[in-house]
C-alpha cells in the first residue's frame, strides 16, 4: 500500500511538469511490475515461507538462508521469463524501455520474497522501514529522472532504485537474523521442489490470491474502458486509479489485524496448544478453544466497525475532495464502491489468514478460488451497462467470497481442538 502512494504520488507532481503520455506509460510499467512480479514470485514464497516457519519449529534456523536462496533464485527466474515474454514478444517496447521494465519486475519480484520472509519472523517493523524508506527514494529518483531527462525508460529506472534499496535493506536484515553460512553441497532449488511436493496446496492459493487482486483489471483493460499508453500497454486509468485509491483503506484495519494475530491469537493459541501438548483435561482443551475463538472474533468485529466508520465517512467526502485528488467525476461513485468493498475486502484477508495459521489449506484455496471466479464473473457483467456499473464486481465478489470465508472461519474455531489434531496428524506424516 506504501508502493500505491508512492505511485499515485509520483503521478500527481510529474502530471503537471512532464509529458502526460510519459506518466502513464511509467504509472503502467510500474502497475504491470506489481501485477506480474507477485503472480511469478508467490507461489515459491509460500512454500519456501512454510518451509522456513517448519525450520524453525524444529529448531532448525540454519536451514533459513537455503530456502531464502531457493525462493529467490526461482522467483527470479520466473520472473525474469514473464517480464522479457511481456515486453519484448506480447507487447513489444523500445528496446530501453523493455529492459528498465524487465528490471524493475525482477527486482519487485524479489522485495515480494524477502518481505514475505521478514514477516515470517514477525520482523514487521522492517518491512515498513524498508518500504517506506524504498519508495521515498522511489518517489524522489523517479521524479528526477522524469524533470531532466523525459524519458519513460529513464524514470523506471529512477524507480527502480528505490526497490533495489529496499531489497537490500530487507536482505540486509534477513541475513542479520540468520547469520548461517549456506553449505556448498546444499540443494536450494531441489530444497524448494521438494517443498512444492509436500505444499502444493499452498503454492497454489497464493497463485490464485495474486490472479484474484489482478483479474478484474485485466478484464477492464480489454474492455471498451481500457487504453492503450503511447508505448502500447494496455490499462484503465478511469477503474485503476480509483481502486487503488480506494486499496488504501484496507492498510489502517490490516494493522490492526497483524497486531492481533501475532499477539493476542498467537498468546491464545499458544495456551491452546501447551494445555493439548501438557496433556490436559478436555474441559481445560475446550475453554481455551473458546476463549481463542472469542477473543478472534471480537477483535476482527471491533476493527470491521472501525473500518467501516473510516469508509463510510469517506464515501461522503469524496465528491468534495475529487477534484484535488486528481479524480474525474466518473471516478467518484468508482471510487465510492471500491470504499464500499474494501470492507468486505478485509473480512476476506484476515478470515484466509486465520484459516492459513490452523493449516487448513484446503479452504485457504477454496475461498481464493471463489473469489477470483466470481470477481472474474461480476466484472464481466458490470461492463454490461454504459460504465455506471463499474466496481460494483469487486463489491459483489467481496460480499460474497468474505461471507463464505468468514462462515469457513467459525466453524474453523468451532472446531480448533479437531483441526489441531488432524494437523498435527498431517505433520507426522500419519493417516
């Protein structure tokens, strides 16, 4: 959410100084980097993440930087394939332009990875300081680049360095952490593959969380809303900018969120599992389940409260505030709706991240799935009308693919003693 900020504000003070044609071929390049760069690296990011929480379990922190290196090498391969597939075979660019986009998808490929394993060791306040310190000079060297030299290919590349300095940052950090050297006859690769065999359901639910956050834009851009930039990518700055504006709403409840799971839930559960563990009463399994389940849900309802006051009120501001926000008036009830969805949004992360966190990825994938087929479905139909209906797909999917995860997510509680045995089950290799 700091890289949409960044971008917007990158967009707002270039847009009245630079070329228009060459803010949104670099707004798009940089879009295309996000979209594309996590689709390639998560799936290996979840995996080598599993694989790295499973080390550490066992006590076993030496074998962090061969899953790091394993997730890294792969991510970068991978994407390193779509971004030259992207811009030098589909939509073929200017030989310059091509390699500052290939460059900076790579290098937001591999913040995905090492941010995703910084908060695996719960190292949050890393993340934020990389993030926030990257696009700051992403902000600045793009803006630079785009006042002296005007060159889309020029300011990617003053973008890019800010993501080079976050991922060192982050690496930097990572390898403080885990000073372990990596033995020569290590397998990073055959490491991951392994882990693919043994977590195929979650490489496939974090593929299908990426295509969810994309599939509605792909499907405006080629529709009668999309554009073209002046190098040929196609995008929607009418639907783009609104959603992402609207995103931004979902940052203030994800922290809340974040600080609850790996506080209060993680003290709760960890009760949970030492009574299991210590071999209690099955009174004593059961009241700590209920207490988990209790204080989960009354937190997540406090903070949905919360965000949807914020919303709220912002649905109602919006149309004062459009104009200096750069929004069309078409934009506006955009706009509005995206507010509208985040909501519901927010009931669809953390209800997916609780259910990741009991290990039934079984409906970690299930409730991905319904919400990329029925964003996909509802925004093909909300281009029906004459461009009114626009965002009202993201709302709907929301409502609908929360709603099943949120009931996924009590039963889940109901029965957490039954879920932890089945897991631990799973763990031991048992049936």
């Amino acid at each position: 959410m700091l890289t949409i900020a960044g971008l917007g504000l990158t967009s707002l003070v270039t847009a009245g100084r630079t070329d228009l044609e060459l803010v949104e071929t670099f707004r798009t390049i940089i879009v295309y980097g996000f979209a594309f760069g996590l689709i390639a690296a998560i799936p290996c990011t979840m995996v080598a993440t599993r694989q790295l929480s499973d080390a550490l379990w066992k006590r076993k922190p030496d074998q962090a930087p061969i899953h790091l290196l394993g997730s890294l090498i792969a991510s970068a391969g991978l994407s390193a394939f779509v971004f030259v597939l992207l811009y030098f075979v589909l939509f073929p660019l200017p030989a310059d332009l091509a390699l500052a986009g290939v460059v900076s998808g790579i290098l937001i490929a591999l913040l995905w990875t090492a941010a995703t394993f910084s908060s695996a060791t719960h190292d949050y306040m890393a993340v934020a300081l990389a993030f926030l310190v990257g696009t700051l000079c992403s902000l600045v060297g793009a803006v630079f680049m785009a006042f002296k030299y005007e060159t889309a290919s020029d300011t990617v590349w003053g973008y890019a360095f800010g993501l080079a300095l976050s991922l060192t940052l982050l690496l930097v950090r990572i390898a403080a952490t885990f000073p372990f050297e990596t033995d020569r006859k290590s397998r990073p690769l055959a490491s991951l593959v392994s882990g693919f065999r043994l977590f195929p359901l979650l490489a496939l639910g974090g593929l299908l969380n990426a295509l969810g956050i994309w599939v509605d834009k792909w499907i405006v851009w080629s529709s009668p809303y999309g554009e073209r930039t002046a190098a040929g990518l196609p995008h929607s700055a009418i639907y783009d900018n609104a959603i992402f504006l609207a995103y931004l709403m979902i940052v203030p409840p994800l922290a809340i969120f974040v600080v609850h799971l790996e506080t209060r839930f993680s003290r709760n559960f960890g009760r949970f599992t030492a009574i299991i563990l210590q071999h209690g009463t099955l009174e004593d399994i059961e009241q700590a389940g209920i207490k988990t389940k209790r204080d989960t849900l009354g937190t997540l309802r406090k903070t949905i409260l919360f965000q949807a006051a914020m919303c709220c009120a912002l649905i109602i501001l919006v149309p004062q505030f459009a104009e200096f926000l750069g929004l069309q008036q078409r934009q506006v009830p955009i706009i509005q709706i995206g507010l509208l969805g985040t909501i519901f949004h927010f009931i669809l992360i953390a209800s997916g991240s609780i259910l990741l966190y009991l290990d039934l990825q079984q409906r970690y994938v299930g409730i991905q799935l319904l919400y990329l087929m029925t964003l996909g479905g509802f925004t093909t139909l909300s281009l029906l009308g004459d461009g009114q209906y626009l965002g009202m797909g993201y709302l709907v999917a929301t409502v609908v693919s929360s709603s099943v995860a949120y009931l996924m997510l009590l039963d889940a509680l109901d029965r957490i003693d039954y879920h932890f045995f089945m897991s631990a089950i799973f763990r031991n290799g048992k049936t």
